[in-house]
C-alpha cells in the first residue's frame, strides 16, 4: 500500500499503481469529471498515470497552470492527428505546451499557408468530437527504435539515440497517431471545446541552423467558447502593446539593419532604462549587495574553465587580442569569480554579495530576434553571492524577499518553477540531489506552490525561475536563482574556516529583472507605454493655449525642474486641442493647461492622461500631488 496526502493534510490509502483518476474518484465524482490532471509530488501527471510511492497529491484543473500545461500538451497531439490525416507525407518532430498554448514542429514538403490552418481547426474539431481517450504505453528502446525506423519517423529516432540510457521510452496513442512523448495528457479529448490555430513559423531541429528548417503550427485551445474569444481579444490588445511599435512611436529605442539584434536607445528610453537601473541600486544597496563591473571581453581560456566554452560556445563571439584567443562575455559569472579570487576571505566576511548590471553578448539566429524581448547585446541585472553552506537557505530566503518586492512595485503576479538537471550538465549526481533538495526546502519553507520544470536547470546548477504575468495575462519569464557547486571548484574557491582550514563556498547567481532590455519590453506591454509617473520618461507637459502665455509655460517648467520633476513645454502655434492628443499620444501622466485664469491667478489646470480634466489647482498643490505619487512608485 502507498499513503497519498491531500492538500489539507489527510492521508489516504491505496494499493501501489493506483490511477490518478481513481484517487481523483475517489476524493470526489464531481471533482474526477472537471479534472485534468494532478500534481504528484511536484510532479504534473495525467488522470491515466499511475503512482508507485507515497506522494502528495493536489488535483489540477484547467484554471490551474499545471492543467492548462496538461490540456495544451493534449492539443498539440490532437493538432498533430489532424496535419497527418490531412498531410499523410509529414514527419513529426516535437510538440510541447508553452505558456500560451502549444505548438508542433513538422517536416512535410507542403508549404503550410494560414489558409491551411483552418482546414487543420476543422480537423481537429470533427476528431474532438470522435471523443478518443489517450492510451499510455511503454516500450524497450530497441524495439521503440525499430517502431520509428520503420515509420522512417527520423526525428523521432534522434530523440531516442539522444535520451539517456535508463530513459523510460513512453508512448501516447490518439487514433493512428502514435507519439514518443513523456506526457502528461488529458484522460480522454472531449473537455477540447474551443479551438484557434494562431500562426506558422520556421524552426530549426534542435534550434540549430546547420539542421533543417521546419514548420511550426501555434495553436491554443480552452474548455470554454468565450474563454477563446477572450483570448483572441487579449491578443488584439497584445498587438496594439507591442513593444516594437510603442519603442517607435515613443521614441525610446530602435533597432537597425546596421547592428541586427544590438538595440539602439534613444534620450527618453535612456531616461526610462536609468531610472530603473537607479531603482535596482537603491534596493541593491539596502540589502548589503557591493556593485562591480567587470571587463566585456576575456580570454578564451577563462570560458573553458567555467565550462561555458563546452556548453555554450556556439552562442559566443570572439576575437583575436595580441595573437590570443579571447570571448566577448556570454554571461558575468567569471568575472565575478576573479574578483572574488583577488582576496582571501576569511568565514567571518561571509555573505559576500556582488551585484553588476553587466553588459553581455550572445549569439541568437536571426530568425529569433524580437524587439528587446530577444536579442544579440543584453545588460543582465546579475548578481553573485558568495557564502557558507550554513548560510545558503538563509540567503535564497533573502533573494525570493528581494524578487517579490521588486515585482510588487510594478503590480506583477508570478508563479514560480524549480529547474532540475539538465542532460548537459556538470558535477556528480549527489552535488544535483543536494542543491535541488536546498532550493525545494526554501520554496516549501517559504510556502511558495511551484511547479517542477524537469531538466531545464543550468548547466552548473538547478535553478527558481520567475514567471510574471502582465497586465493581459501573459507570462514573462524574468528572475532566476541558481544554486553552484560546480564554478567554485573548477575556480579553487576557498576561504579560510574557523578551524583554520582552506574550505569551498557556495555560489548562488542570481538575476531579478533578468535583463534590462528584456524587462523594459516587458514594462511596455505591461503599461502599454503609459507608465507610472515615477518612471514616465517625461512626467508633465505643460501646454500654453497660445504664444503670449509661453514665458509662464517656461517659468513654470523650471520651477519644476527644479523640484526634479521630468517636465517639457508644448509651444507649437498649434489649437490645445491638438496639443492634448499629442501628449496624450505620447502617454505624458500630467498635462497642465496654461490660459489667461492661470497666469493671472497663479494657476495650473490639470488634466491626467487617463482622467481627464481634473481642475485648476495651485503650482504647490499640484506639485505636492505628484510627488508623493513619485515618492510613494503608485501604479
């Protein structure tokens, strides 16, 4: 018998390889027809899995994360019956949920149009409707290699040679379309009401560009009609935020064909970009961090001893310096360890926390640059601290508090993933079971729910990722902590212990913004461009109704500039009314209306971008409003 405990701390009993659907019944019919899914000891499995060992056990619905990831992953295999009944030549490369839906990867001479992803929706619909429950099998890997083979499957027959020798080889079967897939799936495809297929992309195998380009087909799917429509409306909204589009018509970065993925920013995206730099110091300092800046480019040598050079190499640039072999910086850690090597430290100077806004370059392909979401240049917000094993909860803890207020200030929900080894990895198994088991402790004692992301760790280490959610519920992956055994013995770290003795920290690399290019595409989506007025590039725009009242518009700016408020002077001969839209157009928090009453009386009137008109006030009371707004970071 296995013992499963529920999310209330009751315990039940059940013969070993027990369903997740039947504990599911169990617990309750009502909640066993609504369910997708359960958590099983922070593993997501579907209701057809069995579990062999005592477990907690949480239920997963489509409100859930982990049932939307149960519902998706469902989808793509549906999507997948539907393009090889439609496509019968096609080849199946892989076919993940994502945050937002799901997408498959195809291999087929037919040039796929957004005509065809229509005929694809109505194939899936008419398969919905055939109601397939989803059979679950496994399979020795000879003879799932032989399966494969004979189905000339090759993509397939890569992943298995790829998949580590003790690999459990699991199936899924829906209909005739049989997948390699570790799951987790639906029971059965009846709960798919709601179906829109989204866009076609290219995508290399593996992602890289020395392999063949593929199709990708994005889709998503919901219980509910209107949840769709929503969705399609939010999308909508996604286009009218773009980033790319608002940075233009805001003025605050471009890209150039000169400098394809290297971001150009302008004077007000300067002034966005710093205030939230000054922002990350301000907090930095608080909490005990020490600022450093270390060198872009570095000798080759130092990337292969940190084992970026085996694992990341393709990613980096590199250069010739005196007839040596030297790296453009693809992430700040080495860096940070040769400063570190630079002293020796006793176990009393520990914590030490080294924080840098540290410029990096890394190589995407073309074809996955976007915006300032995705590019070749990026300043990582990071930060290494060095500390005694006894001391690493304590300083996780600290990192989660940092994460959480500074998320907080700009109104951001997050869920959190804990990231476990990767196949390319270094260090020993037991090094792995001892850092995921410290960052699963910290989570646990800090009560944060967080969902297992199996082998997407670092290569170092495991890694807490934070998954904001924006203003239109869209998630951002920005913030991560990672735990190290590995950098400080490749580096020989050491400090000398209480007994006198030469011992090892532990490095914790960490970032919260992630990067500051990547969060300043995040934070203009999320505001649509109309930011909070501590961080508006221009916070008020004073707008003369006509010449004659422009030497008090410009009297007036100063004053303010003075107090340190971010202020500009519309005197264009043009009507107010045109003035209004244009700074409403620009997303300006404040415009304050400057007429004959005003200037007789000392007066502004003031209009805020989303209120309208909100009356005439005195200068004092005007600026006494916003700089509390400014002082207090209201959103």
């Amino acid at each position: 018998m296995i013992k499963i405990i529920l999310p209330d701390g009751s315990t039940r009993e059940y013969e070993k390889g027990v369903k997740v659907y039947d504990v599911t019944k169990d617990i309750s019919e009502g909640l066993a027809r609504v369910a997708l899914g359960a958590v099983v000891n922070k593993e997501i499995k579907g209701m057809q899995e069995s579990i062999y060992e005592d477990s907690t056990f949480k239920v997963v619905k489509f409100e859930d994360y982990e049932g939307r990831q149960i519902f998706w992953h469902t989808s793509a295999h549906i999507m997948a019956l539907a393009v090889q009944r439609l496509y019968p030549d096609v080849k199946f490369a892989i076919g993940p949920a994502i945050d937002n839906g799901f997408y498959y990867d195809f291999d087929t001479e037919h040039r796929f149009a957004p005509e065809d992803l229509e005929k694809i929706e109505s194939e899936m619909k008419k398969i919905v409707k055939e109601n397939y429950v989803l059979e679950r099998y496994e399979m020795p890997r000879d003879e799932a290699l032989e399966y494969f083979k004979n189905k000339n499957e090759v993509y397939k027959v890569d992943l298995i040679e790829n998949l580590p020798p003790d690999e459990v080889i699991s199936f899924y079967e829906l209909d005739e379309f049989t997948d390699l897939c570790k799951g987790p799936h639906l029971y059965d495809i009846k709960k798919v009401k709601a179906i829109k297929l989204t866009s076609i992309a290219g995508a290399y195998w593996h992602g890289d560009e020395n392999n063949k380009m593929l199709q990708r087909i994005y889709g998503i799917t919901f219980e509910k009609k209107k949840d769709l429509d929503e969705y399609l409306e939010r999308l909508e909204e996604a286009k009218k935020r773009d980033h790319r589009k608002l940075g233009k018509e805001l003025e605050l970065f471009s890209m150039q064909e000169e400098g394809p993925g290297f971001p150009f920013f302008h004077p007000k995206g300067m002034t966005l970009r710093n205030i939230l730099e000054n922002y990350w110091r301000e907090e930095h300092v608080k909490r005990g961090y020490g600022e450093i800046k270390t060198p872009l480019i570095l000798s080759e040598e130092l990337w292969h001893q940190s084992g970026h050079w085996d694992h990341y190499k393709e990613n980096m640039y590199l250069t010739k310096i005196d007839n040596s072999d030297y790296a453009i910086k693809p992430m700040n850690c080495p860096g940070s360890i040769l400063i570190y090597k630079s002293n020796m430290y006793s176990y009393r100077d520990f914590p030490i926390r080294m924080g840098e806004l540290g410029l990096v370059h890394r190589h995407e392909l073309s074809g996955a640059l976007h915006g300032l979401m995705r590019v070749r240049s990026f300043t990582q917000d990071d930060a290494h601290i060095y500390c005694l094993p006894s001391q690493v909860k304590d300083e996780l803890k600290r990192v989660i508090d940092l994460a959480d207020d500074m998320y907080n200030v700009f109104g951001f929900k997050y869920h959190v993933e804990l990231s476990t080894r990767p196949e390319d990895s270094m260090g020993t198994e037991e090094q792995w079971d001892m850092a995921i088991s410290s960052l699963r402790e910290v989570l646990e004692e800090k009560e944060i729910e967080f969902v297992i992301n199996e082998g997407d760790g670092a290569f170092y280490g495991p890694k807490i990722d934070f998954h904001l959610e924006d203003a239109i519920g869209r998630t951002w992956q920005c913030g991560t902590i990672q735990l190290d055994f590995q950098m400080p013995e490749r580096f020989d770290l050491t400090y000398i212990d209480r007994d006198n003795e030469k011992k090892r920290p532990v490095m914790i690399h960490r970032t919260i913004l992630g990067s500051i290019e990547r969060f300043l595409g995040i934070l203009i989506e999320h505001f649509a461009g109309k930011f909070p007025l501590w961080i508006s590039p221009i916070q008020v725009s004073i707008l003369p109704i006509s010449d004659k009242f422009n030497d008090y518009s410009f009297d007036l700016m100063e004053d303010l500039k003075a107090q340190g408020i971010r202020v500009e002077v519309d005197n264009r001969s043009e009507k107010i009314g045109y003035k209004i839209r244009e700074a409403q157009l620009q997303r300006i928090p404040y415009m304050l209306i400057v007429g004959e009453k005003e200037v007789e009386n000392k007066l502004v009137s003031v209009r805020k971008i989303d209120d309208g008109d909100i009356g005439q006030m005195e200068v004092k009371s005007f600026v006494d409003r916003i700089m509390n707004e400014i002082q207090t970071k209201s959103i």
